[in-house]
C-alpha cells in the first residue's frame, strides 16, 4: 500500500461526503463539462459551452457568489461591492473544487461516482489508494516525482486513478455534449481489472 498519513476512519468517511457532495453537484458536474467540451470539441463544444453558462441556474448561482462575497466585504468593512464573477471567475472555483478534493477520493470513491455515468468496475485491492498519497510517496530527495518509487501495484493505482480522472472529466463533458464516447477510456480500466482478476484453476 502507498504510504500515507494517519488517518481515522472517521475522517475518511468525511472526506468521501465531501468528494460525493462536490463530484455529484449537477451544477458542478455541468461546468466541468462544459468547459472541457470548449477546450476540446470544437465548435460543437464552443457551441455547447454557450448554451449551458448562458443558463438561468449559472445566473443565478453567479449572483449567489456575488452576494456571498458582498456580504464579506461588509463584515471586513470594504468600502465598495465586489464585481459580478465572470463566466471565467466562477469557472475557476467550481474547476478548482473538483480538481482537489479529486486529489483526496480514494479510487473507490470514485468508482462509486463515475458508476452513474459509464459502466465501471475497479479491482478491488486498488481501490483504498488516494492519488495525493501516490504522488507524495513518490516524491524524491530532490523534490521530484520518481515512479520507481512506487511498487507495481500502487503505478496501476495511480494510472487507474488518473484514467477514472479522464473519464469523469469527459462523462461531465459528453453530459452537456449530449453524447457517450467513454468506451476507448473504459477500456483502459478493463485491462488493469484483467490483472487482479483471480485465475482460473486448471
């Protein structure tokens, strides 16, 4: 196992409400989605993009975070409002969030989340494995990350760990898209599964 730091249950089981809460938020999922969908399918993407940020929940949520910020200012004793997030600013927060709590959910986790959107089964020794553990084990004496840190098991966590990553991503994506092009990434998943499959007697 990739070494890691103590950690109760108790608080495992709080990080896994936490990577559910932001990973499954719909809105959260949605302009995920619709920024990859800008950045890698084109106009359809662009088009794509366009339509969901345009939407009366981003407005909203946007004056939410507006507000929110408003309200800080006030009890700082800001002189001035804080300007309304653009597409661009509000992006960034809802990007970052998922981009580190997915840092802390074990594989596990989210197996359990991309189930809802693609088919998805991961072998059941690799699914405790966190990618910031991964990561810091295999920092070395000079501060870079050396694979050869990492015993075979742990490099197909972090690969499978990176692949569900991809397929949450493009899931997000082919959500706005309206569209499912996840099986080149499932497939990925299936041949590490192969691996720790138990073998056939005889």
């Amino acid at each position: 196992m990739a070494k890691e730091k103590e950690i109760t249950p108790e608080e495992r089981e709080q990080v896994s409400k936490m990577v559910k809460s932001i990973l499954e938020d719909k809105l959260s999922q949605g302009v995920y989605g619709a920024n990859t969908a800008h950045r890698i399918f084109g106009d359809e993407g662009t088009s794509a993009y366009s339509t969901f940020m345009g939407e009366e929940s981003i407005t909203k949520a946007k004056i939410g975070d507006y507000n929110s910020r408003k309200q800080n200012y006030q009890k700082l004793g800001v002189v001035g409002e804080p300007s309304m997030p653009t597409d661009g600013d509000f992006s960034a927060r809802k990007i970052s969030q998922i981009n580190e709590i997915s840092q802390l959910a074990t594989i596990g986790d989210l197996e359990e989340i991309v189930k809802s959107m693609a088919g998805l089964e991961i072998p059941t020794n690799l699914k405790n494995y966190d990618y910031k553990s991964l990561f810091e084990k295999g920092i070395d004496e000079k501060g870079k990350f050396d694979e050869s840190r990492l015993t075979d098991e742990e490099k197909d966590a972090l690969i499978t760990h990176n692949t569900i990553g991809s397929i949450y991503q493009k899931a997000c994506a082919y959500q706005v898209l309206g569209e499912n092009y996840l099986a080149s990434e499932i497939f990925g998943i299936e041949k590490i599964k192969e691996k720790y499959a138990p073998k056939k007697k005889g």
